[in-house]
C-alpha cells in the first residue's frame, strides 16, 4: 500500500541527511562492521521454517514458556520492525516471533499466487513448528489485516490480538469514504519517483552497492538492520526488486484495480479488500487491542468504523487513539506505544 511505502521512506531513507561523498575504502569499512554485527545478531536469533506453501523467515526473542507474542510488519518492512520492543517483552515473560511474510525481510516472493490465509496455513505451521498452542498476534498496517486473516482461519490458536492501523475496518470501505480530493490526493502519492525507484527496486551486483545506495540517502550512523531487507538471487542483489508489483502497489491504475477489480489480480493482491473485519470480529471471543492513528496529515478515518466494532464487544475491545503520527505509531511514539502493549499483555 502506497501509505507504506511513504512510511518507510519517512523511517528509512528520507531524513534529509545528505551523503558526504566519503570515499569507498571508508564506507566499506562502515559497511564491514555493520555486516558483522548483522550477522552476529542473525546467528542468536534469525529462523527459518518450510511449509508446504513457503520458506518462511523470521526473529525470535526469548524461549516458549507458554506466553508467545507474535508480531506481523507493516508493507516493505522486515522482521526488524520489532526489534526496539522485542526485550521488553520478553522481560515480561513473552517469547516473541517477528515474522517476515510473503516477500519481505529475509522471505522470498512466492512463486505460487498465494493469498493471505495462505499465509495464515504458514504461519499455523510455524507456530506448531515451535510448540506454540496459542498466541497473541499482532500486527500493523498490511501486517494487522495478515493478524485478522490469521484470527479467522485460526481462531483456537489465537488468545489476544493487537492491530495497529489496520485489520480492524474494511480497506476498500475507508476508500470509499473519503471525499474525491483526498482520494485525488492519495492516488498522487503513489506514483513514486524514477531516481528513488531505481535505488530501491533495481538488482545490484552486491550487498556493498544497496548498502552504498542506503547511506547516501540516510547517513544517520549504524545501518546495521539494512542487511534484513537484502536478498540474494542468483548473482544478484536485491532490496525491493519485483515487491510493489506483488502487492499492486507499483503506480495510481494498479491500485484502483486493487480497490475497484479485485477479481483481476492476483489473490494476495485481492486479499486486502475481501478481508471483513466487521464481520470476522462478529463473533470475538478473545481480547482485542485497536490502536488508531489520528495526525494532522491522516487522510483516512476510521474512527466511526473502529467504535462501530468496539460496540459489538465493550468488554473485549480496547480503543486506543495516538495523535502523535498519522499511520506509524509504534516508530513515531515508541514510549506510548510501549506503554499501551505493557498495559492490555498485563490485563491478559
């Protein structure tokens, strides 16, 4: 979703640091070390698991000892995403799974048109995989719809679910609300620019070159999680190479065939419109955390459509609202976001 993809942007790449043009053997070293601390960090915590749809790769944090959190990233993020609250879950006695879904982090684009309670079936395995019987999942954004999708599919295996912005209102519904400037205005946003494209979705000859073109965008120290998006095709190099056009998310007409044409794309593709949350959560019966942007810039509300859900289930449901960002809460206030998982794990 093209939200995403500026949210990464915002996060990732465009801090408006400027690349000081240091000279190769310099940046090489930088890049070295960051590499050595990557893989140290992989080799502690970095898992892969075959099911009979995908190779799935994720994070895990902690042992099973009965209380797992499981943690689904937003459109074009990895399994890092959770990295800055992984600790202090498991201080709170969780073992905790990121997980990168179908062509994100470490796992590769399926080859199979797979959809997202394909992805559920994965997941399941996963977790079974891990001896895990029953978990919290959780997610942001795309993330969160893969949480809802997962909920429906599996619902014995699901003890809580956290969504952040996303999974709790139907996507295509939120479009269909909005007034046309704002979808004019939206659809603008996509079209992403043929200099940034070429950096971020191109095939490069090495680790060192996506590495290089990461650092000139965002020089701002350690790029040491960087290494969680790259993959290795053949002799090839790949950050983002072939994703948006997965998810549709490629220019303005492929997203209005997401939201408009469902039945001409792709089922992952499809997937995000013909997943109900109004309908799925009819009949919850576990707890159930929403936490909902409200910035100045948010072009979506979902405001009436996440208390029209909250007053199926008072009692089960938890309505958190932030003002601090319109879309990425847990990076643009971490303490807040933080705080609000510690309080709703605590009344579990």
């Amino acid at each position: 979703m093209p939200r995403f993809l500026l949210l990464l942007l915002s996060i990732f790449f465009l801090s408006a640091s400027v690349y000081s043009q240091e000279n190769d053997s310099v940046l090489y070293g930088e890049f070295l070390k960051d590499k050595a601390k990557f893989q140290s960090f992989e080799s502690k915590h970095r898992k892969f698991v075959q099911t009979k749809n995908h190779r799935i790769s994720y994070l895990k944090w902690g042992e099973n000892k009965g209380k797992v959190f499981v943690w689904l990233p937003g459109s074009l993020l990895s399994a890092y995403d959770f990295y800055p609250f992984a600790e202090d879950l498991v201080n709170q006695g969780y073992c905790v799974l990121s997980i990168d879904h179908y062509g994100h982090g470490l796992t590769e684009i399926p080859t199979g048109d797979l959809d997202f309670w394909n992805f559920a079936d994965d997941l399941a395995h996963l977790l079974k995989n891990e001896k895990v019987n029953q978990t919290v999942i959780a997610g942001f954004s795309r993330g969160a719809y893969l949480a809802t999708a997962f909920y429906q599919k599996y619902p014995e295996m699901v003890r809580a679910i956290v969504l952040e912005e996303g999974g709790s209102v139907s996507f295509k519904g939120m479009f269909d609300e909005m007034e046309q400037g704002k979808l004019d205005e939206f659809l603008l946003s996509v079209e992403i620019p043929d200099d940034l494209k070429e950096l971020l979705f191109a095939a490069y000859g090495s680790d060192f070159e996506i590495y290089k073109n990461i650092k000139s965008l965002e020089d701002s120290g350690s790029l040491w999680q960087s290494f969680g998006f790259m993959k290795q095709k053949e002799k090839q190099w790949i950050l983002y190479k072939g994703l948006n056009e997965y998810m549709y998310m490629q220019d303005s007409l492929h997203y209005l065939q997401v939201l408009n044409s469902p039945g001409s794309i792709s089922k992952y593709a499809a997937s995000m419109v013909k997943i109900d949350p109004l309908r799925i959560y009819a009949d919850l019966d576990v707890p159930l955390l929403i936490i909902e942007a409200k910035g100045p810039d948010d072009l979506f509300d979902t405001s009436k459509r996440n208390n029209d859900l909250k007053n199926l289930h008072r009692d089960l449901i938890h309505l958190k609202v932030f003002d601090c960002d319109s879309h990425n809460l847990h990076f643009a206030c971490p303490d807040q976001f933080k705080e609000t998982l510690k309080i709703f794990l605590q009344e579990l």
